[in-house]
C-alpha cells in the first residue's frame, strides 16, 4: 500500500537522503533511527511533500505521490499528517482552536479568516483531546501547557485531519521520560485502534523495541538496517551508529527504569569517592 522507491535529496554536492527504499503492505508502526544527520527528518518531509525530492518515487495506494500538484498536493498532505519536535502550535491560541487548525485545508479562506468553525468539528476536537487525555485544557492557552500536553495538543491537530498516515519527527526529543513514555503510548494507541500507519523518527533504541513493529536504521543518508525490535541488537546499533564498542544504549535511553540505574550508579561511585 505504501512504496519508497530509491527516494533522493541533494542539496548541491550534499546528499541528505541516497536512494532510500522500503516498502509497507499494511499499517504498521515504524521506527527510524539514525545519528543526527543521517536523513531522517529530510527522509519525513519529502513523504509529506514539505520538501521536494531530487528523485525517486513515493507510491501510495497506486499514486506516485511526488508527481501531486496543487489541491492534490494539499489532499496528501492531509491524508499524511505531520507531527514536529517542537510542536508548532500557537502558543497564545486556546488548545481547541489549535485542535481546529487540523480543518484548515478543507475549509473556505472566508471561514479561515473569520475563525469560524461548525458545531460538528469543535465537538469533534474536544472528543479528540478527551481521547489523549487533556480534553479539560481545551479553553486553555497553549502555551500555559507542559511540553507533554502541548505534543498531545498536536496529536490531536493531526487527527483532525483524519490522516490515513501520521509522520512524527523526533516527538519525544524534547520531553522528559514520564511525558515521552506517554506520548508514544498516545501514538501506539492510534496505530492499534485507528489502523493508521505510524512512522517515527526516534532518537532512542529502548523506544523503538518498545513502540514500533519495524525499525528502520539510517547512516549517512542510506538504510542501512530494515527488521524487527528483536534484530535491533548491540552490535546492529553500533553499525547503524558508526560506534565502537564503548557505545551504550543507556547512555541515551528515555526509559525512567534506565535513568534509575544510571542515577543509582553515580550515587554508588560517589559514595565510594568520598570513603576514600
């Protein structure tokens, strides 16, 4: 249903992404993982058409999606919801209406302009945000959130739009472990239940094993890792990494099981420094 076929993006003698491919028979729950720079978050905004490849196709339900222009373009873009690190929401703007903006591409520019929106869909993003759990925030202003609320105020954005795929890039990275672990519970959910296509771009092993149903590694702009949570060894990491065996998984973990033992570890060396 969903095919990359050798997608590629230069910007002048740099290749951000180098003939990325993978194909998606049903919706799943998909992990991209990678070192800063490795293409993921180019790789997200050429699927959603915010940026435009330098070739290759995305065929979608039998559409080369790339080829789209116009209304067409805005449709995918639609049916293909995009969800960002730092949440793009308006900050001085009450959560629902945030919610709402998920319309704005099916919506007259007189009705956009105006702010007006049908009874149907307010009740409609008030059912939404009830559903992640901050349906009580709805009069609220966005920015009197916390960063855990306000992604969630943006997953629910997304679902306005009645997406057959959400894209997440890095919608954890900037949370704390209790909201992270929330977040990417929000978004397993509406895989599970909705039967939406999820893809994510993840900065963390522990979350990907977690969440996902297939992770894909990204080095240097090119797959280099396509399989299941269980074949995401160590030593699979490293390489999709390029780290030598110093290379730890906790050391970068979200998990609040992981920061324990990491907060555990430096109280126990502490102790044993000052015995001395």
């Amino acid at each position: 249903m969903f095919a990359v076929k050798t997608l590629t993006k230069r910007f002048g003698a740099n290749t951000a992404c180098d003939a990325v491919s993978f194909a998606v028979d049903a919706p799943k729950m998909i992990g991209i993982i990678g070192r800063s720079g490795a293409g993921k978050s180019t790789l997200l905004r050429m699927l959603n058409r915010l940026t435009d490849a330098t070739e290759g196709q995305v065929i979608h339900e039998g559409r080369d999606i790339l080829a789209l222009r116009g209304a067409d373009k805005r449709a995918w873009q639609s049916d293909c919801a995009m969800i960002f690190q730092q949440f793009n929401l308006v900050p001085r703007m009450d959560v629902v209406s945030n919610v709402l903006h998920g319309t704005l591409n099916r919506r007259s520019t007189l009705a956009t302009m105006f702010n007006l929106y049908p009874t149907a869909d307010i009740e409609q993003a008030i059912a939404i945000l009830d559903r992640l759990g901050i349906a009580e925030h709805a009069p609220k202003r966005a920015e009197a959130l916390s960063g855990g609320q306000q992604q969630r105020v943006a997953i629910a954005r997304a679902l306005m739009q009645d997406p057959k795929i959400i894209l997440a890039d890095e919608p954890i990275a900037s949370l704390d472990p209790m909201n992270a672990q929330v977040v990417m519970e929000a978004l397993r959910r509406i895989h599970e239940e909705d039967g939406r296509m999820v893809i994510a771009n993840l900065h963390t092993l522990d979350t990907a094993r977690r969440y996902c149903d297939r992770v894909i590694g990204m080095r240097d702009g090119r797959v280099v890792f396509d399989g299941t949570p269980e074949q995401l060894t160590t030593g699979v990491a490293r390489d999709i990494y390029g780290a030598d065996a110093r290379f730890s998984e906790e050391a970068t973990s979200t998990s609040i099981e992981a920061l324990e033992r990491s907060d555990a570890a430096t109280r126990a060396i502490r102790a044993a420094e000052a015995a001395i």
